[in-house]
C-alpha cells in the first residue's frame, strides 16, 4: 500500500507476522504508532500507540486487557497519518448490518467509512473503506494479507471447530454460538449485530470497524480471542476438518 501502511502476514501455520509499515519497515516502528507483535505462538502481543488513547494488552494468555481512553468511552483518532478519524461512541456510532443472508454486508457509520464486503463465496473479499483498505485470503495455504490503513495483522489457522470468542474493549462482548451447520450469530452490545453463515467451504467473515484486539490462542483447540483495538476486518477462512 503505497500511502499510509502496509501490513503483510506469512507463514500463517506459524503464526508468524511481518508488519511493513511506510514510516519505519519492520516490527517496531518509529512512527505515529507502533505495533510490535512478538511470539505469536504464545498468543503475546503488545501494541504501543503514539497517542494516549491507545491500547496496553497485557498477560494475552489470560485475555486480561486494559483499555486506556482519554474520556472512558469516547475513542477519537486525530490525524493518523493524514488520515482523520473520529468516531462517537455510546451513543450515536449506528452499526447497521444489511443483507446477511447473502453475505453482503454493509456498515453505515456516522463517520461515513463503511465497509461492504461481497462475494463471500469466493473467497475473496474486498472492503471498501473510505480510508483505504482489503483483505484478500489466499484459501489454499492459508495466506493472509490484511492491507488496512490502521495496521492489523490477522492470521487465523484451522478454525474447524468454529469456536470463537470475542471481546471487545468497550465492555460489549461478541458471542459466537455455532451449530453443526457453522452458523455463527454474533451479538454486539451496541445493538449492531454480525451474522456469519458458512460451510465447510466457505469463509467465516467478521466485520468490525470499531476497536478491538485480535489474538490467536490455542490454535491446536480452535479456541480463537480475537482482540484488536481498532476498527478493521477479520477473514478467517475454515479449511478441511482434518479429524
């Protein structure tokens, strides 16, 4: 991505993650903000924001996090690289959810940066976002490459229990509750509800354009904390069951 940063995950079987950003290449960056993310396999990340309202992740493995905003639930990004962002929180940031059954999904936002996903059945899946950004999986190794302008690396690995747990920093936890047909109905606290529906072959698509932490853990059970304390997409692709 030529403006703003460009995050690239490899060898997603090992959880390994390369973040590339346009201020300073590299795993710690210089910069506005700084992700460093360190032994995915021990699910241990920490990210370091330039700014106040940014997020300490401590003690992953026990998904004990502390959110640190500047007014207790606002959370208003200026000027991250160019690239202004508010969002009003609690009160008035709508998040509505259209058209699941086809897997077209659309979010309005007062704010104005929606993301629309389509074509789910490919595989392939583009979000329009007003501030630039997609995701593209590569379904046959499992191949993530997560472009978004506010740098998250999302590398999901073997989901074929279909058992995930999210939880969201504003006291709004997503449940995800699946049957045997991998209907996955999640539901927000601040009433924007996603509904995912798969099949063996399809994707698992979770859109969210608010913060949150993504975090692998014990990907050998599926049991999968996505944790991530900005608004982005998250692809996770459900491969053959190999048991």
């Amino acid at each position: 991505m030529h403006d703003r940063h460009c995050i690239t995950t490899t060898d997603g079987a090992s959880q390994l993650q390369t973040l590339h950003h346009n201020v300073r290449h590299g795993i710690t960056m210089h910069g506005r903000h700084c992700f460093t993310t360190s032994d995915i396999a021990s699910q241990r990340q920490t990210w370091h924001h330039n700014v106040r309202h940014g997020t300490t992740t401590t003690d992953m493995a026990s998904r004990r996090q502390t959110w640190l905003h500047d007014d207790r639930h606002g959370f208003t990004t200026t000027d991250m690289a160019s690239r202004r962002q508010t969002w009003l929180h609690d009160d008035r940031h709508g998040f509505m959810t259209t058209d699941m059954a086809s897997r077209r999904q659309t979010w309005l936002h007062e704010d104005r940066h929606g993301i629309t996903a389509t074509d789910m059945a490919s595989q392939l899946q583009t979000w329009h976002h007003n501030y630039r950004h997609c995701t593209t999986i590569h379904d046959a190794s499992q191949l993530q490459t997560v472009h978004h302008n506010d740098r998250h690396c999302i590398t999901t690995t073997d989901i074929a229990s279909q058992l995930q747990t999210l939880h969201h920093n504003y006291r709004h936890c997503i449940t995800t509750t699946v049957n045997t047909s991998q209907r996955q109905t999640l539901h927000h606290k601040d009433r924007h509800c996603i509904i995912t529906t798969v099949n063996a072959s399809q994707p698992q698509s979770t859109h969210h354009n608010y913060r949150h932490c993504i975090t692998m853990t014990d990907i050998a059970s599926q049991l999968q904390t996505l944790h991530h304390n900005y608004r982005h997409c998250i692809t996770m692709r459900k491969h053959q069951n190999n048991s």
